[in-house]
C-alpha cells in the first residue's frame, strides 16, 4: 500500500505536466488539423528562458518569489513570440498544401529549435537553483505511508487551474467561440466575420504559453533542464492527446492523466511483477533464470518510458478515436 500511495502522487503529479502539454497539441489539431511537433520544443525553451532568469537573481535581494515570478513572465512571453512566429512563417503558408508538406516542417523546426538551443544554452544540463527549500509531507497511518513535496503541490494546482482557465477560455469568451467556429468550418466562420489567421495565431500563443508554464514545473520538479528535455516530453504529451482523443481538450487532460499514472505505476510495480523468480511460480522455463540471478527483474523502474506507449498501441488497436473520441470539424 505504502508503494501504491506514493506512486499515486507521482503519477498524479506527471499527469498534471502531461495534460498540460497535451492540451497544445490538441488545441492545434482541433484548430488547423496539424500534429505541431514543434510544442515540445517550445516546453523545452520556456524551461531554459526561466532557468535563466533565475540562475541570474539568484543569491541577489530580490525576494525568491519575486524571482520565480520573474523567471515566469520571461518565459511566456518568450515561449509565445516563439510559437507565434512559428506559425506565421512556417505553417501558415502551407495552410493548404498536402498533409505530408507541414508535417515534415513540424518535424523540421522540432529540430532547428532544439540546435537554436543548443548553440544559446549548451550541450550540458542547467541545474535549477535551489531559491524556495524542498519541504517534504508525511501521510502515515497504521497500515501505511507516502510523502509529497511543496513543489508536487504546487504543480498540481497549478496545473489545475491552467486547464480550469483554459475551459473558461475556449467555452464562456467572444475569442473562444471563433476558436470553435473555425474549428468546426474555418471557410464558413471566415464568411461569418472571424478572422481566422488571428484565430489560428492565438490558438498558437496560448498553447505556446502554457509549454512555457509546462517547461517551468517540469524544470522545478526534475531540478535540471537540457536542450533535448522537449523530445520526450513532447512525445509522451502527444501520447497523451491521442490516448484521449485527439482535438477534444478533456481527452487531452484524461490522457494525460492516465499517462502518468501509467508511468509511475509501471516504474513502481512492474520489477516485482516480472521478478523472475515470481514468474518461475507459473512459467518453470524461468528456474534459470532465477537460480542465476534471484534479486533479477525482465522489466524495472528504467522501462518506465515504454509503458505509457505500450497502453497507447492497445487503445489505438481496439479504440483509434481515443478514449473520448477525436474532434473532427465539419470540413469541406
């Protein structure tokens, strides 16, 4: 039990981040049809550009929170100047080519931010500097135990209140109908007096606002940053977004969710599942196996990244749509 509870908060606390960085791509899809392999990238720059700002006042009279915000407010802006121009210089011109022309320039950028980076940031990792101390929560009990951190709290909250604002956003503002006119028929919301590039360039500002958040609480949690920390991570988020269903924004946070929990419970549980010495019990071809190495497990802790996209391959094979089902607009 005491391992359940604990990888419960890990879970939860990865799902968060997941959902957060879902959302960007599900919010792009259900805009313009458009897979932006670019978001992680995007998470990744939001990471460094606060890193930065903070490794810099750190250790000077500011005030810590003064400085966390700071680093914040540099990275958004930064994150969203990046996602804007992205946009408008490299998707928007092939707004109608064939699917496969922006896809490949998705792709692309992924790369030519990641080396951009590099060339700003260097090869090594940015450790994040300590500005608030770690204060760690017991919840024990006769039966069992966990603990959880300040910074698990407040990436949760956090995160929550990010998704709650963005569902705000999208269903109760003027910006958010035209965001879900165009996604429905871009060509009829258009002759309905949306402007649909501005549409299309805020969808991108605001999912590029919340990878700079993303970028940050994942930073702060892992302590470190790098210029290739966005690959994975954004690779899991889009996981996460199909596992939902791809387009629709409350998929998007389940399968983040359920990303995480996959994740952490796996690293938790799967080395004792497959001991091989446990699996002896049922299987005898593993007797070998155990008598050589009786402490031995098929799959530990360091498979953790292939469990969450094994369950994705399951749910695509017996449901494509997604868990909640994709989000298609009405398109001529």
């Amino acid at each position: 039990m005491d391992t359940f509870l604990q990888q419960l908060i890990n879970g939860l606390t990865l799902g968060c981040v997941y959902a957060v960085v879902a959302l960007g791509y599900t919010m792009v899809y259900g805009i313009i049809q458009l897979i932006n392999f670019a978001h992680g990238e995007v998470v990744m720059i939001g990471a460094m550009v606060a890193f930065s700002v903070i490794t810099a006042l750190a250790g000077s009279a500011v005030p810590p929170l003064i400085i966390v915000l700071l680093g914040v407010l540099a990275a958004i802006p930064a994150c969203a100047l990046v996602g804007y121009t992205v946009e408008r210089i490299a998707y928007r011109p092939l707004r109608n080519a064939p699917r496969l022309a922006p896809l490949i320039t998705a792709i692309g950028i992924s790369i030519i931010l990641q080396h951009l980076s590099l060339l700003i940031w260097g090869r090594n990792f940015i450790s994040f500097p300590q500005i608030f101390p770690t204060q760690t929560y017991h919840f024990t009990d006769s039966a069992n135990s966990a603990t959880i951190t300040n910074v698990q709290i407040v990436i949760m909250l956090l995160s929550m209140a990010m998704m709650a604002g963005l569902l705000l956003l999208v269903y109760k503002t003027r910006i958010g109908i035209a965001m879900r006119a165009t996604s429905q028929n871009p060509q009829v919301a258009g002759l309905m007096g949306i402007n649909i590039n501005r549409v299309i360039s805020f969808t991108f500002v605001v999912g590029a606002a919340l990878g700079a958040m993303a970028g940050v609480m994942v930073g702060s949690y892992y302590g470190i940053a790098h210029y290739q920390m966005g690959f994975l991570l954004g690779l899991k988020a889009f996981s996460a977004a199909v596992l939902g269903g791809i387009g629709n924004l409350a998929g998007a946070v389940l399968g983040g969710i359920l990303i995480g929990l996959i994740e952490a419970f796996g690293a938790g549980y799967m080395g004792d599942v497959t001991n091989v010495c446990f699996l002896n019990q049922w299987l005898p071809g593993f007797s070998g196996l155990c008598e050589a190495n009786a402490n031995g497990s098929l799959f530990g802790s360091n498979y953790k990244d292939v469990y969450a996209f094994i369950v994705l391959i399951l749910v695509l094979v017996f449901r494509p749509s997604g868990l909640l089902g994709e989000r298609v607009g009405d398109r001529a």
